[in-house]
C-alpha cells in the first residue's frame, strides 16, 4: 500500500477502536474492505489477516452489543462478511496461479535440463 492510503487506513482503523457506536465501527471496517478491493496491487498474507481481524472484532462487538444495532446494520455487515471472503477468494486464485506459473517454469527448466545432458552424453 502507498503512504496515503496507509494514512487512510490507519485513520479509519483508530476510529473504528476510538468509538462505540455501531456505524461507526462499520463504517470502518467498510472502507477497509473498499480500499482493498479498489487497491490496484495484489493484497499481502498480512493485508488480508489484518481485514480478517477487523471483521472478527466488528462481530464480537456485534455479538456483544447486538440490541444497539438494527436489522439494516447486521444485514450490512453480512454483505461486508460476503465481500471479505470474496477478497480472500481472490487472493487465493491469484496464489494459486502463481504456484501454477512457478510449476510450469520448473517443469520446463526440468525439461531442458534433461534435454541438455542428453544432448551432451551424445556428442
């Protein structure tokens, strides 16, 4: 992440902590997730953990203070819960087919490697 967004996202996460209300935690976690999923580089292990973590907590706070929320909040955090696992989904393709790029390479370094003693034990 660039500094400005790291700022951004700092501000937001201790807003999120500084207050109680149920919106306001939302609101927090909401942006997080529209900045990671507006972010134009593939998310670290660690950007994604620290996502997971705020959904974890805006949960317990729900769990704990569900009579302060409305219908319409836990409705919203369930999408925000959707958007999250569809963030970590795309994480996951994108690590999956870099393992299979790096084994394609490997195979075809393999192969030449293979190919070039051969050719070597025949001259």
């Amino acid at each position: 992440m660039n500094l400005n967004k790291l700022i951004c996202t700092l501000i937001l996460i201790s807003s999120l902590f500084a207050c109680n209300r149920p919106q306001s935690n939302i609101d927090g976690v909401s942006a997080l997730i529209e900045n990671a999923e507006n972010s134009g580089e593939v998310l670290s292990e660690s950007d994604v953990q620290k996502l997971g973590s705020s959904i974890e907590k805006l949960q317990k706070d729900l769990d704990e203070n569900r009579a302060k929320y409305s219908d319409a909040q836990v409705k919203e955090i369930g999408k925000l819960k959707g958007r999250y696992a569809a963030i970590v989904a795309k994480k996951g393709l994108n690590d999956f087919k870099e393992s299979v790029k790096d084994f394609g390479n490997q195979v075809e370094g393999f192969i030449e490697g293979i190919t070039d003693s051969t050719n070597n034990k025949n001259q």
